[in-house]
C-alpha cells in the first residue's frame, strides 16, 4: 500500500507541474548531484587518460621526458589558476552560468587537443581544457554542499567522490585501449559528445544562484599566482633538462626562482591585506582547515608524481602495451569508490581522523612497495600495491572534506572549496614537476655508476659479449664482429634500461618519505564531538 501510495504521489506531482526536476523536490538535490557527477567524471578522467599514452605522444612528436611532462603540468597548472577564480566568477555571474561555461571551455580543448599536430599546440589546448576543469571542479563541490544538509554531506561527497574514483579506473583503461588500437588523438574526442550531454543537463537541471554579497575582483592576487606558479615550475622541471648544460646554476632558473618568490611574497601580502582577495588565505587560520589543505597538499605531491611514473615503467621496462597498463589502474578506482561513501559515513557519525590515518598509511605502504621493483617484477606483485593504494584513497578524501568544511559558514564555502582544489592541484603539479626532474637526475647517475663498473678490457665484459655474439649468430645472421657490436649494443641497452628503472624505484622512495609527512597534519586536526548540542550549532553556522 505503500509503495502504491507512493507512486500516486510521484504522479499527482508530474500532473501538477511539480517536477522532479523543481529545486523544492526532495529528488532535486540528487538530480543535481548526479549532473557534477559526470562534470566531474570528465575533468578527473583527462588528468589520468592522459598518463598511459604519453610513451605514444613522445614517440608520435620527438620530444623527451622534460617536454612531454608539461602536457600533465600544463592542464594541472591552468586548473591550479582557474581555481581560485572560479569562486569569483559563480559569486558574480552565477553558480549554473559559469559552471556552463566551465564545461564548455573543457569541451572545447578537448577538441583542440586531438586536432593538435605538435607537442607546442598540444600543451596549449591542454591549458585551455584546465580552464575549463579548473571552474568545474570547485563550483561543483561548492553547488553539492549548498543544496546538501550537514547531516548528508559527508554522504554526497563520498558519493561525489565515486566520479573522481571512476575516472581513475577507467580513465587509463579506456586511454590505453584508444591508444594501442586507434591513435592518441581519439582519447580528447571522447570527451567532445559526454560535454554536450554534460553542458544539456546542466541547462534543464540546475536552478541559478547568485550571491548577494559579490566582492570585487583581486587583480593584484591573481596576477602575482599567474607568474608564481607557471615559473616556479618551469625552474623545477628545466633543472636537470638535456637542454639544460649548466644545470640549477643557469642563470634563467636562478632568475625564475627570484621572480617566483616575488611573486609569492606579493601574493601573501596582497591576500591578507586586502578587503576582498582572491584567496581568502584567512579562511587557513581554522586549525581543520589549515591541516586538511597541508594534508591534502604533501599528499597530492607523493599521489599525482607516483600516478604518473607507473605508467612510464610498466610501458618502458616491462613492455607493457598501453591497454595493459591502464588496466591495472581499473581495480584502484572500484576500490577507492567503494570505500568513499563508507568512510563518509563513518566519518559523519564517528571519528573521522581515524580512516584518514588508515587511508595515509596504506598509501605509504604501497609507495613503498614501489620502491623495489625491477625488470622481473610480476604483474600480482604490481597489482598488490595498487589495491592497497585505491583503499588508501578512497579512506581519506571524503573525511577528510568533511574535517576541512566542518566550521566553514555557507558563503565562504565557494571561497574554501577554491582553496582545497587549489592546493591540491598545486601539489600534484609540484609533484609531477619534482618528481620528473629527480627521475631524470637520478638516471643519469645510474647510468654514469653502471658505465663506470664496466670495463671493456676486463675478462667478464669480454666473455658476456663473446657469449651474446654467439647467440646471435645461432639465431639470425652475419658475421662474428657484426654479431658482436650487437652484443655490446644489447648489454648497454640493459644498463640504461636497469639505470631508468633504479631512477623509478628511487623517486618511489623519495614520495614515500614525502608521503610521510601527511601524518604530521593529522595529529593537528580537532576533532568535533558527536553531542546534539555541537551538531545543532554546526548545522546553523553552515546554513547561515
């Protein structure tokens, strides 16, 4: 009878023009809830899409490791820009409207990038598809905490969080598909036809807000982070270059260094002196907000520079085609979206320091794990550490949104979710740039240690490439001093291939230490206690 009455109800309303669709529905909060979702979706997926075809792109354009790197950094640091500004932009013009555009501007370079015929266009269009990601990210989760109740957020953002999870699983598997069976330029299109449902849904769902207390635009603040971020990762990533000869101590990177930390300093000062910046920095004086965003930074350095090694030593150094190495992400996101609403709930009714800690320590673990891997690395060794990881994960992000948001009022909270994709993307970038460059310096430094142990007038040299000779002229033809410098060329190819993967295992190292660090935060973190009383006034404060 229930279920009947129900579905009269649902009925009468539809008669009635009440549509599900109407902001006063209980349905409409889920509704929009599921449009950010594939917004969402779609950002996420082309910062991980990207990772397996990037062996394909360097082989397709040329280019090296120093160069190839920047169509990662390139869409991180454009959506690093964008972030603070989007909160902005929706206070001023709407939250719909520039979420709109947000989505349009995603679409638009994703067209760009698969119609790119160098690496120089690519990372252009890469830059303008962060724009885009850099609105839809924030002003999304900013759209989900105001249309949610305090008591159902933890729960909406584990399940917000199932999006983000899903393009980590399927992101490299469907990347790496595109790529070994049609070309590279296909895994940008792909997103072409899922932004236009995209920017529909938004257009019939969402209903407009505009705050009423929209502040002036930060001119200052915002052009200080546009030259601080873009050159001080520029200096990181050209240290080591190949083009590079004079190393840390060219001139060029010492000046980028001086102009970045200028450019810092005026904007720190310009935020916290100013009536209306562009980050309103203050908002960190919080203690749980503070200590969620240093969490959530060293963790993205550890989190993004390692997502986007893996790739490169599966393909490079243990043959992997591009497919199978995206389908060794698959079971990361399944895991991580799996636990996102259950430790949005724990944490909603518990304690939610407690899966934060776990969630750090399984990410710890398995950067560790990495560390030790060779050219006889089995795939369930690999695949171990991947399941610890996307546990990992998926215990920390939505808890850890929750601590950082628990004292944020309502109309700070476009302001407060800028600042958390902010820094996260910050530190991802940070980590892909420093990680990269580490990896590069500590290759070189195999490869000099290992040419140096081989000497060719020494009996072993002598007898290994006598013995490769051999072999290869059993097995193909020629004659003995061809077969013989293709002995020496197939034993040097081995000390590079056993200097690149010593480089990979030492910058999984160096995350896993940086990674360490998270757990300093954590202890900082002030627990809210679970009284009627405290979640009342919580429940006030944020709805104001």
């Amino acid at each position: 009878m229930r279920k009947i009455s129900n579905t009269h109800r649902l009925r009468r309303k539809l008669r009635n023009n009440d549509s599900i669709y109407h902001p006063k529905s209980p349905y409409y909060k889920w509704f929009v809830l599921a449009n950010i979702m594939l917004g969402t979706f779609m950002a996420v997926l082309d910062s991980t899409i990207v990772n397996v075809s990037l062996p394909k792109i360097m082989s397709s354009f040329g280019v090296g490791l120093s160069t190839i790197e920047w169509v990662i950094t390139g869409y991180m640091l454009s959506m690093a820009v964008m972030l603070p500004t989007s909160g902005w932009l929706a206070d001023k013009f709407g939250y719909k409207k520039i979420y709109f555009w947000g989505l349009f501007l995603f679409s638009f370079g994703s067209l760009l990038c698969g119609l790119s015929g160098d690496e120089n266009t690519l990372i252009i269009s890469r830059v303008i598809q962060g724009l885009g990601a850099g609105v839809i990210q924030p002003i999304g989760m900013a759209i989900i905490t105001r249309e949610f109740p305090a008591r159902q957020r933890g729960l909406a953002l584990g399940f917000w969080s199932i999006a983000a999870a899903a393009s980590v699983s399927f992101g490299p598997l469907i990347g790496g598909y595109i790529v070994d069976n049609f070309s590279w330029n296909l895994i940008f299109y792909v997103n072409v036809p899922v932004g236009i449902i995209a920017l529909l849904f938004t257009v019939i769902i969402q209903r407009e807000f505009v705050s009423p207390s929209a502040r002036k635009f930060d001119y200052v603040g915002f052009i200080s982070a546009v030259i601080f971020l873009p050159v001080l990762l520029y200096a990181l990533s050209e240290g080591n270059a190949q083009t590079n000869s004079a190393g840390w101590s060219a001139p060029y990177i010492l000046a980028c260094f001086a102009i970045s930390g200028i450019a810092f300093a005026v904007f720190i000062t310009q935020e916290l002196t100013t009536e209306f910046p562009l980050l309103d920095i203050r908002l960190l004086v919080d203690r749980n907000f503070g200590m969620s965003n240093l969490l959530m930074f060293v963790f993205s350095i550890g989190m993004f520079g390692s997502t986007f090694l893996l790739p490169l030593y599966l393909q490079n150094s243990l043959g992997y085609t591009a497919l199978q190495s995206g389908a060794v992400f698959l079971p990361v996101g399944i895991i991580q979206g799996t636990m996102a609403p259950v430790s949005g709930i724990f944490s909603d009714k518990y304690n939610a320091r407690i899966p934060i800690i776990l969630g750090v320590g399984f990410l710890v673990f398995s950067l560790y794990l990495n560390s030790s891997m060779s050219f006889l690395t089995e795939h369930a060794y690999i695949m171990t550490t991947l399941y610890i990881r996307g546990f990992g994960m998926g215990l920390i992000f939505t808890p850890l949104s929750s601590f950082a948001l628990t004292n944020i009022k309502n109309d700070k909270m476009a302001q407060a979710s800028g600042i958390m994709n902010t820094v996260r993307q910050i530190g991802g970038s940070m980590g892909v740039a420093l990680l990269t460059t580490i990896l590069t310096a500590r290759i070189s430094y195999h490869s000099q240690m290992y040419g140096q142990a081989i000497q060719a007038s020494s009996q072993t040299f002598k007898g290994v490439t006598r013995n490769l000779a051999y072999f290869i002229q059993q097995h193909g033809s020629g004659s003995y001093a061809t077969a013989l410098k293709q002995g020496q060329s197939i034993l040097m190819s081995n000390i590079g291939t056993q200097a690149f993967i010593q480089g990979v295992n030492d910058d999984f190292l160096i995350a896993t230490l940086i990674s360490l660090l998270s757990f300093i935060p954590i202890i900082l973190l002030k627990s809210k206690k679970k009284t009627g009383k405290s979640e009342g006034s919580e429940h006030v404060a944020i709805m104001e």
